[in-house]
C-alpha cells in the first residue's frame, strides 16, 4: 500500500484526508481491507453518578460522569467505493478535455505541413513546366541553328554561283537579293525565338519567386508559433500576465541617477542651441511633390506614422502607393504585412490601381498572416508575438526600410489582452528598435482615437488623416490632412484627392471645409 503522504503516480506530496491528487488527479485509495466476521459488542458497564468502580486487570478509574479521553488528532476517513465512483466521472472530464487539446494541436499542425506540402508540390510542378519549356525551346534553338546553316550553305554557293555569271547578269542580280532576304528573314526569326525564350524564362522565374516566397513565409511563420511554450493550466491560474508586466515596470528611482540623466540633457541642449540646426534623419520622399508638400518634405525616417481613415478612403492603397515608390524609384526595400486581407488578393488589387508587381517584387515583401491564422486558430499563444518574432527573424535575415502593418485594429484584436497606452507604447518603441519607417493603418475615427485609452495620436510621430465628404451636390469628395510630422513643417490643411488609375492628385478643394 503506497503512502497516504506520497502520490504514488508522480510524487508529490499529499494531505492525510486528501483522496485526488493535486498534480496529476491520481485518486489516492487504500487498500479494502478483507472481510472479517463481525465482532459482538459488549454492553458497556453502568456507571452512575457519584459512584467509583475498578475495573479488574487495568488501572482505568472512572469517578462520576466518565468522559471519553481525547488525543487531539483528527482521523481521515477511508475512501470508499461509493467515493471512488464520486470522482470518477470527473477524472474522466479532466482526461477527455487534454485528449482534445491534443488532438486539436495534432489537427492544426498537420493542416499547416499539409499547406506546406501543397506548396511544394505546386513548385515542383512549376519546375516541372519550366524544365519542359526550356526544353521546348532547346529544340527549337537548335532547329534555328541548323536552318541558319543551311541557309548560310545556300547564300555561299550563291555567292560561288554569282562569281561565275558575273556582276552583270539579271540572274546574279537576283540571286543576290534572294540571298539577302535569306540573310534577313534568318536574323529576325532567331530574334524573335531569342525573344520568346527571355519572356518564358521571365514568366517561370517570377512563378518561381512568387511560390519560394509563399513558402518561405509560412515556414517562418509556423517556426514562430511553434518556438512559443504550451502553457500549463496551472501557470494560466497563478500570476496574470498583466501582473507580471506591472511588476517589470515598477519604477526603480534612483536621486543619484536621474541628477546625472539631467545634467546630461542640459549640456545636449545648450550644444544643440549653439550649433547650427541640421536634420539627423533621413527624408523618405513619397516620390509625389504635392504630397510631400503637404507632409513637409516627405516621411522622416525611423519614425512611426499613422495613416487613419474609414472604408473606401483609400488608406491601404495610399500606403502601398508610398512604399511602392520608395522601392521602385529610391531603391528602398519593405514589407507590407497584411492581418486580414490575403496576400494575393492585396497584389492584384494594386496591379488594377496601376501598381505593377513586376518592378518591385525583388526589394517588397508582401506577407498576410491569413491562412496560418486559420490552421493554427486553436494553439494556444500570443498571435502578438508571433507576428513580432516573425517581422524581427526575417529583417535579421534580410533588412528592410520600411513596414506597413494593416491594419492596428486587428493587431490589438489578435493579442489576448486588454491593450493599454504603456502596451502601445512598447510597440512603437520596439518598431523603432528595428530602426525602421513605420506606417500603421488604422481604421477608427479620429474623434475616436484622441479619446482611446491608448492613446496612438500622442504616441506616435505623425498623424494622416484620410476622410470621405457628401456635400449638397450629392457628390462625394475625398480628403486628406496631415495631423501633425514631428521635425517637418507640415501643412495641416485638408487637400481634395483622387486616384487617376496610375497614380494620385492632390489639391486645395474647392468647397468650404466646415460644411
């Protein structure tokens, strides 16, 4: 029989009167004893009141009343059959809800290899079609080759034939100009395969590319769900996360430290006061001269800039816009990470607003965190930090300038937590760690917005606000303000724009503002 003090499953200590275990849920049961024959119950001996007795062969005494002599100690009473099957029920809940955590961690885990191994089959059939086509255009290069020198016996012999029947022949004229021609249609149809072949290779290498990025992306993102520990029940019913992050952030204050920290800003000011005003960060120009008037010269760099607006003001496009012309005209490279809409369906949306894909494939990441949201919705996690773990491995890998996040909304929505303004604060100040340009799309209200708890107008460097405006004409005008631009001398007017089908206009609007 195993110690009532010791759980004889895994160990741990146990109270005398427990009957589970705490840890594992290992009912603690003893052993039934055998069955023996009843004993007969002697009838006690009558003690009255006031009255002494002697019991023979021991020194018990009992003097008037007898009370019963106690020990102190409680017992424990033995678990019965009738307790055993009490628990069982409930020990068999704990059972089948694990089995179904597992089964559901199997389940998502299975259905991201099983994307995964779609992908690779879809790459491995592209590779396939490119192998065959390269093939296809062998054959037909070497085709071209032997007719080019076919062709270049024939035009020898003419020319042979020429030379005996003398410059002034008719027939020697025209078998020149056959030549010619021959010479001529020879050259344009090996251009034309040569052509032909560069356009195919083109097209399979962007298939390619486009599915070693696809791929690459959900391999970085199931690495990063995957490297985050399984919690136990018992951690998620201690401390909170909240509590843990309030503990880390206590203020440690120190006299000594903050004098030093003081005396330290004021010599930086009286420098910064004596010497000659000079921007220490980078200008990223929109590549749009009116915008970047408004913006006061364009976005600085490494700062963090929200671009507000509600459905169909344009926002997204806005900001593809922008970062679409930092990497195509001023070598730049970005990431545009998308929580909602799908990766494809945001390239093709772009192509139609005259944003080609082609030019800026090489130095722009499109990411969506779509279909690994929907094969990993039961794990168990911080979407919040997988997301950050992912965009912080690839610019390890490979850096880049600048980053949309599309939208914040969702970010917050994806965090299992209630966001507070020191929590905003930490993620604008981590974005900054990557010393990168941020543009964070977000879709409230402004009058929102400057009321949230959080507190994003303040916290960040710039503010753009997009609007859409009904006037008594029944027609619907979009506007655009820049809020404010730390370090730029911004014009907060609202400017009208609109979209031409390849790129933006903007212009002081026509209308009174205040209607």
């Amino acid at each position: 029989m195993a110690k009532r003090f010791e759980c004889p499953r895994c160990g741990s200590g146990v109270r005398p009167s427990d009957t589970q275990c705490f840890r594992c849920g290992e009912l603690l049961l003893e052993d039934t004893p055998s069955p023996k024959a009843p004993e007969q119950t002697l009838p006690a001996p009558e003690i009255k009141p006031g009255r002494e007795e002697h019991i023979t062969g021991g020194s018990l005494k009992h003097v008037g009343t007898a009370k019963p002599h106690s020990t102190g100690i409680k017992q424990a009473p033995p678990v019965t059959r009738a307790m055993v099957e009490t628990l069982r029920p409930e020990k068999e809940k704990i059972l089948e809800r694990k089995e179904r955590e597992i089964e559901d961690r199997e389940k998502a885990v299975v259905e991201s290899v099983e994307q995964l191994e779609e992908d690779t089959r879809a790459l491995e059939e592209a590779l396939k079609r490119f192998e065959q086509e390269d093939a296809l255009v062998r054959d037909r290069e070497q085709a071209l080759k032997d007719r080019e020198a076919a062709l270049e016996s024939m035009a020898a012999r003419m020319e042979e034939a020429l030379g005996h029947l003398g410059e002034k022949s008719p027939v020697a004229g025209q078998l020149a100009e056959d030549a010619q021609r021959l010479k001529q249609i020879s050259a344009e149809y090996s251009e034309r395969i040569t052509e032909e072949r560069r356009i195919q290779k083109k097209a399979m290498d962007r298939e390619i590319e486009e599915r070693m990025e696809r791929l690459r992306t959900l391999q970085g993102l199931i690495n990063a769900a995957s490297a985050i520990p399984l919690e136990q029940e018992e951690r998620e019913r201690g401390l909170a996360v909240e509590e843990l992050l309030r503990r880390e952030q206590e203020p440690k204050f120190d006299a000594e430290a903050v004098n030093k920290v003081l005396e330290e800003v004021t010599q930086e000011v009286a420098a910064e006061e004596a010497a000659p005003h000079k921007l220490d960060f980078e200008i990223i120009s929109t590549h749009d001269s009116r915008l970047d008037q408004i913006l006061g010269g364009g976005i600085p760099g490494g700062h963090v800039i929200i671009i507000n607006g509600g459905p169909g003001t344009m926002k997204s496009t806005l900001t593809y816009y922008i970062m679409h012309n930092a990497t195509t005209k001023a070598g730049k490279k970005g990431m545009y990470f998308s929580l909602e809409q799908k990766r494809d369906s945001i390239i093709r949306q772009m192509e139609l607003m005259g944003l080609a894909r082609a030019p800026a494939e090489e130095r722009m990441m499109v990411v969506d965190m779509v279909d690994l949201r929907k094969a990993m919705k039961d794990e168990k996690g911080d979407w919040r930090q997988i997301m950050m773990r992912y965009v912080k491995n690839v610019h390890e890998q490979m850096p880049f300038d600048l980053f949309v996040l599309d939208s914040l909304d969702s970010f917050k929505g994806i965090a299992q937590f209630d966001f507070t303004r020191q929590h905003m604060m930490e993620l604008f100040d981590w974005f900054k760690s990557l010393n990168i340009t941020v543009l964070v799309i977000t879709e409230k209200p402004l009058a929102v917005l400057e009321c949230s708890k959080q507190g994003e107008t303040y916290l960040a460097d710039g503010v753009i606000e997009l609007l859409m405006k009904e006037f008594d004409d029944a027609k619907v005008h979009r506007w655009l303000r820049c809020l404010k631009m730390r370090g730029m001398q911004n014009d907060p007017r609202f400017y009208a724009f609109y979209h031409t089908g390849q790129e933006f206009k903007f212009s002081l609007p026509l209308v009174d503002s205040s209607h």
